[in-house]
C-alpha cells in the first residue's frame, strides 16, 4: 500500500463480514491539501471565566493586567478573552462565554 499511495496513504484497515465470511482491506488518503485555520470557541470581547488558585500569584498578577475581575460569588476570575488568548490562562477557562 505505502508503495501504491506513498505520502497520500493514512491508514490500512481490515474490516470483517461475518455474515459474508469475507475480509476487506480499506485505506484512508489525503486527496488535497490546502491551508485552514480553526475556529476559536471565543470572539475576542467575550468575557470567560478563569480558574486561578489564591496561591497562585504570578497567574494572579498576569489576570489583573489583562483587566480581570475576581467574582466572589462564583469564585473565578472574569477577563475578555482577547486579554488572554495565547497565553497560559486560556488553559484556565472554565466554561462558555458569559
């Protein structure tokens, strides 16, 4: 197969019919390749929640220069999440826009 398809060929499957008492061979390829960028989950002016631990106090620091806000109630952090897109606490949100 890798001599047949080269860089093109993903995967080699078998799949079995029992009913048929037959196996097949499938195989997956690329047949095109163009540039794409994902979608993000978050428009740069949402606001996201940020979890952050008290004891964390440089993630602290780096929330309070973007513009975030402690809410006592829900015990997060909400900041835009154009403040923090790329950075370490993006890996910090918590949920879907607010």
């Amino acid at each position: 197969m890798v001599e047949k398809y080269c860089d093109a060929l993903l995967y080699v499957r078998y799949r079995y019919d029992p009913g048929r008492g037959v196996r097949l061979k499938t195989v997956e390829l690329v047949v095109e390749e163009k540039p794409w960028r994902p979608r993000t989950r978050f428009r740069e002016e949402d606001m996201v929640k940020v979890t952050v631990a008290y004891s964390e106090q440089d993630l602290r620091i780096k929330l309070k220069a973007a513009g975030g806000i402690w809410d006592p109630e829900d015990r997060v952090w909400q900041v835009r999440y154009g403040a923090i897109r790329g950075t370490e606490l993006e890996g910090r949100i918590v949920d879907e826009p607010g």
